[in-house]
C-alpha cells in the first residue's frame, strides 16, 4: 500500500498512484518504447496502476488541432489519460537533435488542460527519457524536453535518463546494459516520490 507523508503524517493512501507512459516511436519495439516499458514496470514494483501510450496510439493521433469536428477517441482518451496521472514518464528519440514529431504532437494534446482545474501538467512529477545513436542528440534533446515540461508548469525529476542507443542494448522487451536499467527504475522511483506525496 502506498505511503503519503503529506503534511508530515504517515498516512496510508488507498488509491494506488497512475503513472501515465508517453512516448515511443513508429515501432512498437523501438528502444524509446522499450525503455518506456522498462521503466513503467519499476513504477509498477513500486505500487502504482501504469498505463503505456505508445507506438499504436501516438500513430493514431492526427496533428493536433488539424480536425475542425474535434479530437478523435484515442485524442480524447489521451487527454483523459493525462488528467487522470498522478505522475508521467515520457519517452522520445532524438531526431535531428529534439524530440520527435510523433512525441511532439502528442504532447500537444496537453492544451485541451489548459482551462481545466489543473492546468496542464501543473504540479506532476514527470520522468525523462531519451534514446539517441549519439550523446550530442541525447542531451539537446534531454533539454527540451525539459523545457517543454517546464513550459506545461511540471515538474521534472532530477533525474532524466539519456540512453546512447547506437550499441543494440535493447531486444525482446529487456535492456541488456545494467546502468541503464538501474537508471530507468530510478527515475520512475523518483516519479512515484513525489506522486505519492501530491
Ligand atoms: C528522422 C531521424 C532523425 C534522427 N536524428 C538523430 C540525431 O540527430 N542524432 C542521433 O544521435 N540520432 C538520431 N536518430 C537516431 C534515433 O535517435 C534512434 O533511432 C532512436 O533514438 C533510438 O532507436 P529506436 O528507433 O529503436 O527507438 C535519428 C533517427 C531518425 C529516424
């Protein structure tokens, strides 16, 4: 059972935390989403309800705001989603040196918060990950995520994890390079800290 230290009582939460995974690419077995998964399933360990929006549903999303009628369901499900989260991990190639486009457009479903109670991702811990085949894209692009969670008034974890994925370490849904698996537990571990605490 998760524990909230909220005003300084240890205080038993009933509600398990949900923990909303963003991102991928394309592929459904692309390293940015298996390092998603990876990470998600630390936050499950750690006692949160997960749910992963990944490479079927990121593909299903028109370009936001390119349809005059509206969202269409997996739009709509999507900002739920986002609504629902106690905490998010999101997760993005670098492509020519930022976040993709497919993350990008996702992320910009965000908007349809911004006259809700909670606006945005305001006050949500957010975790970082980044896949890259070389560490220039991985850190430009670490940044802008940053900036972007900055921008939707999150809170970023201290920790964001850059992953360097040119070796191959990634296959069959597991990660072969253990400091990068201890990483993407951590920074679910840091994300479920404070979705706790909210
Ligand atoms: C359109 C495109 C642009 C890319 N740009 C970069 C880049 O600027 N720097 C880099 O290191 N890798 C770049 N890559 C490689 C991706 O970062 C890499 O495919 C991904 O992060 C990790 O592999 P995944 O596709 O299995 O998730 C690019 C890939 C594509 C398809």
């Amino acid at each position: 059972m998760p524990i909230n230290h909220r005003y300084g009582v240890r205080v038993e939460q009933t509600k398990k935390p949900f923990i909303l995974g963003l991102g991928g690419t394309t592929s459904p077995v692309s390293s940015t989403e298996v390092a998603l998964a990876i990470s998600l399933q630390a936050a499950e360990a750690a006692g949160a309800e997960t749910e992963l929006f990944g490479s079927d549903r990121l593909m299903a999303l028109p370009h936001y705001r390119s349809d005059p009628a509206g969202l269409n369901q997996t739009g709509k499900d999507l900002v739920e989603l986002v609504r629902r989260a106690d905490g998010i991990l999101i997760s993005s190639p670098g492509y020519h040196g930022t976040i993709s486009g497919l993350v990008k457009n996702a992320i910009d479903y965000i908007e349809e918060t911004s006259t809700d109670g909670r606006t945005y991702l305001d006050g949500l811990p957010v975790g970082l990950i980044v896949t890259a085949y070389g560490w220039q894209a991985v850190g430009s692009t670490l940044a802008a995520l940053r900036s972007i969670v900055h921008a939707l008034r999150g809170w970023p974890t201290p920790l964001g994890v850059g992953i360097n994925a040119s070796g191959g370490m990634f296959s069959q849904g597991v990660c072969t390079d253990e400091s990068v698996n201890e990483q993407l537990k951590m920074v679910a571990q840091q994300v479920m800290l404070r979705a706790e605490t909210r």
